[in-house]
C-alpha cells in the first residue's frame, strides 16, 4: 500500500457494526454495572484519558467515543484511573478491538507543572480541581499498564500529547531530547491531528479481520516498520541545514537591533569572522558559504566541526530537490534519533522538515531512525469536511460530566458548558502555538444549520442555561469559512503561515460569513 493511504471516506458512509442494535447510550459506561445496564457483556474500544469524562464536544475523548458509538461500536471510559497497577485498566473487561489512549485535552506535564517546573495545585479537568491525578507523560504510563493488563490488545494513542510527540523532541521538563512517544508508549499506532478519520478506519478494519500491523497506510497515523520497497529521499535533499542565528530581542532598543543586524550582515559578507569556540554556542555560529555548493550538498554542521576541531562551512540556502518522484512510493528519509541529540542544527532541520511536511495536498511520508528502528509517519490527515463537521458535532452528547462525579465542579466544563464550536485549524503558524501543528492550515468550518441547532440544543436541554452563549469559535478566532483563494494553490502551498510576515495575497479575508452567523445566532 502507498503511504499516501487510498481516498478518504465521509464519516457517514462506513456500514455500521452489528452491535448498533444496543441503540445509544446516555453516557459511555464507566464499569461493569453501566455495561449491564445496556445490555453489554463486552466493549468493542475502551477510551483510557487522563481527564473526567465530560460528555461534550469540547472534549476529545467524548468526540471519539460518540463517533465510534455512531459507527456501532460499544465504547467505554476509563477516565484519570489510578496508573499504581494494571488493576482499573481492566475494570471494564478486555475490548474486542483496541485501547485508545489519550493524555486529555492538554499535555500531561502542561497540566501538572508550571512553566517554573513546579507542580501545579489545581487542575482544571479534574472533578473538584483537584490536582495529582494524573501521571507524568501520561500517555506513555497508561499504554504501558493497558499493556500490562491485556498484552495481546492493540494500543493506539493519540491525542495532542502523542500528536506533537511523534517525532525525536526537546522535552523542555526534562532538559534533554527524548524519542518519540510510539516507541516508550510500546503502542502499536500512533494518530495524530484530528483523529476521526483514522479512529474510524481502524475500528471498522479491526472488526473487519485485519491486524494491527496490517493497518500501515492511513494518513495521520505513525507506527514503526521497515522502510523497503520505497523510494527514499534525504531530508536535507528538501530543505539544507544552515547556521542558528541569535533571535533578535523583541523588547531591544531600536540602535541594538540596528547593530544586531549589521553585526549578521557583516558575518554573512565574511568581513568579520563568525563568533564561537571549542563547544559553539548555539546562537553564536555563523558559517561562510562553500562556492559551487549544490541544493541538498549539506557541509559539516557546527556541532559535528566543534567534535572533529575543523572550520565548518554549511549550505544555508534554501533548496529543493527530486520534483518528479513517484509522491505515492516516497518517503523522506529525517535526521536520526542520535543525530538530533547531538546536534542542535539537524534538531532544527527535522523540526523543519516536520512543518514543510504539514500540508495534506502535497506531504510525503516521514521516517526517523531510533536505533535500529524506523519510525514512520504517513502525510497528514483530510481535513473534515463541514458534512462530516456538522455530523460530529451534532452526535448525541449528554453534554454534562458523567454521573458518577455528582455534584463536584469541573472547572474546565464550567468554561465551556455554553461555548459552541463553528470551526478547527488555524493558519497563524505562530511558532509559540500547537494548533497550527495539530490541527493544520486548513480551517475546517461547520454549517450555520448546525451551529443553530445547537443552540437551540442547549436551550432546550442543558440545565442552568441563561440565554447567554459564552463563545462561537473554535481554537482560534474569527477564522471562521476563511480559506485559500485557490484549492490548487492551498494543495502546493508550504508557507507555515498565511499571515506571517505579511498577509498572503491568496488569503480570502471577507468575514462576512462569520458576521452572518452572529446576527442569526442573537
């Protein structure tokens, strides 16, 4: 199969799994007694996150547990199980098909720590704020005690913890690069962005008699695996490493920033000689270019010249190669694991080819050594279309926290519990921000019918409801139905930002859609 994956479905077209018959649910169960309440001696998936369950759209695990009750699939929950023993894990029995494990609406060492490193007092996604029921990296955790609990059980994980950790990482808690999370996880895939797509294909594949590791041709999904039968292109044939350039200060003085900047062009022409010593700092390295250097004919990076006491030179230009390869057989060969420990250049190259690698109309596979195993990353997924939008976020939450917590405030709910969201994606790219990254570009919009008939939805059924919707939007604002003006550009566009460092030309920035849908929602 190509990496590329086949044609996407709609999320509506798949035949539904026999166990529809046991109708919906009022809430996923989360034991044994719920299970029998609704008539189930077994769960087809079993849904492991580190937040309370709170069935709302808000939250991804309620998006995917619903999706896949849709599809006729009988989900559980285990939400923020004690991860001291395998024991919780097997509360609700073995599942026939998979775990799906995810940390929750937020990265695991972002909820419990401050930016201080020290451990936060609340959490927001607990009943009652308590803090202290997760753990650490908590993806890895619960994969390795669902393992424990059923070894012969597929595991995926998803999520944005696992999204934005598929790949070799700076992990800012522990001061050191670690590797991807699919290898400490021991999972058996990986799905990241949105995942509706993915989750979907794999339930039904799954019931359908495949195997786990038969399922290696799905976008938005990452797993390991050996690399043969593919056409492979070294990463530096797309993008060539180059020097680290200080950052300029943002809070400088107009004459420092001046200097700073004539200080690089005076580097850049070799009238002064590039900064450093025997480690290099980062920051400090400022190659001179290699005349007759060719696109992807990379030189000595700055940390491999510091090992070896050599002068260094690096290609810094920007270029491309291999325009005619067979994109469905191709997969792009990154720095290894090793590597971007080593070297904070090819660090930045691998992240680098990460984001030029983010468009779903023009990515290729990716592959990273760890060791003596590949990880390989399919192209990302298809965005939702507002059909398949619309579906998702019309399924029938309860749109409440599960009864089990009684009468406790979860405070991420109390936030959200009148917020409707009309869209996903942002095309900001801003390089402090993970929703470019996890959800793409491309913003994915819903209809006003559906946005309308939620509204009416929660007038008419969720309690405490004063007449006041909190919020219309999504991740990001006021990007609601704003696209490319061209679908053929949009697919061969790699910019990682459409408004960034000017505001492409391309962009169509008429808010009259979302202005519309204000004054229908009043």
């Amino acid at each position: 199969m190509s990496a590329a994956a086949t044609a996407f479905k709609d999320l509506t077209s798949y035949r539904k799994y026999w166990a529809a018959r046991f109708g919906v649910a009022p809430f996923l169960p989360m034991s044994r007694a719920e299970m029998d309440q609704l008539g189930w001696d077994s769960c087809d998936v079993i849904i492991v996150t580190g937040d309370a369950y709170v069935d709302h759209p808000s939250f991804g695990m309620a998006i995917m547990g619903r999706l896949l009750e849709a599809q006729g699939f009988r989900v559980g929950m285990i939400a923020q199980p004690d991860w001291q023993s395998a024991e919780p894990f097997k509360q609700l029995g073995r599942p026939n098909l998979f775990f799906g494990i995810t940390a929750g609406n937020m990265d695991s060492m972002v909820n419990r720590y401050t930016s201080d490193k020290r451990i936060r007092s609340d959490d927001a996604y607990t009943p009652g704020g308590a803090g202290g029921k997760r753990p650490d990296r908590s993806v890895v955790v619960y994969a390795q005690r669902a393992r424990e609990a059923f070894k012969d059980v597929p595991i995926v994980i998803g999520g944005i913890e696992a999204s934005l950790r598929r790949i070799a990482h700076f992990d800012y808690w522990s001061e050191k690069i670690r590797r991807s999370v699919l290898l400490d996880a021991k999972a058996d895939l990986l799905v990241f962005g949105n995942a509706e797509r993915q989750i979907c294909e794999i339930a039904h594949r799954l019931a359908g008699g495949e195997t786990i590791d038969q399922i290696n041709d799905l976008r938005g999904t990452a797993f390991v695996r050996k690399s043969h039968d593919f056409i492979e292109i070294d990463s530096t044939h797309i993008d060539a490493p180059g020097r680290l350039n200080p950052p300029i200060d943002p809070y400088a003085m107009e004459p420092e920033i001046r200097k700073a900047n004539e200080l690089a062009a005076a580097v850049e022409a070799g009238e002064v000689a590039p900064a450093g010593n025997g480690d290099i700092p980062v920051g400090a390295f400022a190659p001179t270019l290699a005349k007759g250097d060719g696109p992807g004919e990379v030189q000595p990076s700055p940390g491999s010249a510091a090992k070896s006491g050599t002068a260094a030179e690096v290609v810094v230009k920007f270029a491309r190669r291999v325009k005619s390869e067979d994109r469905d057989r191709s997969v792009i060969r990154m720095p290894s694991f090793e590597s971007v420990t080593e070297d904070p250049v090819l660090y930045a190259h691998a992240s680098r080819i990460l984001h030029l690698e983010a468009n779903p109309g023009n990515a290729r596979a990716l592959v990273q050594r760890h060791g003596d195993l590949d990880v390989w990353l399919n192209p990302p997924p298809v965005p939702l279309t507002t059909k398949d939008m619309d579906f998702v976020y019309e399924l029938p939450y309860a749109r409440r926290p599960h009864p089990s917590y009684g009468n406790a405030e979860i405070p991420a709910y109390k936030m959200i519990k009148f917020s409707i969201a009309i869209q996903r994606g942002c095309f900001g790219g801003c390089t402090f921000c993970s929703i470019t990254e996890h959800e793409g570009r491309i913003i994915q919009n819903r209809s006003e019918g559906s946005v309308l008939r939620e509204i009416e939805k929660i007038r008419d059924e969720v309690p405490g409801f004063t007449g006041v919707i909190s919020d219309l939007g999504g991740p990001t604002a006021n990007m609601y139905r704003i696209a490319c003006k061209s679908k053929e550009i949009e697919s061969a566009c790699r910019k990682p930002s459409c408004v960034y460092p000017g505001i492409c030309p391309n962009l169509n920035t008429d808010h009259s859609a979302l202005i519309n849908l204000y004054r229908k929602a009043r």
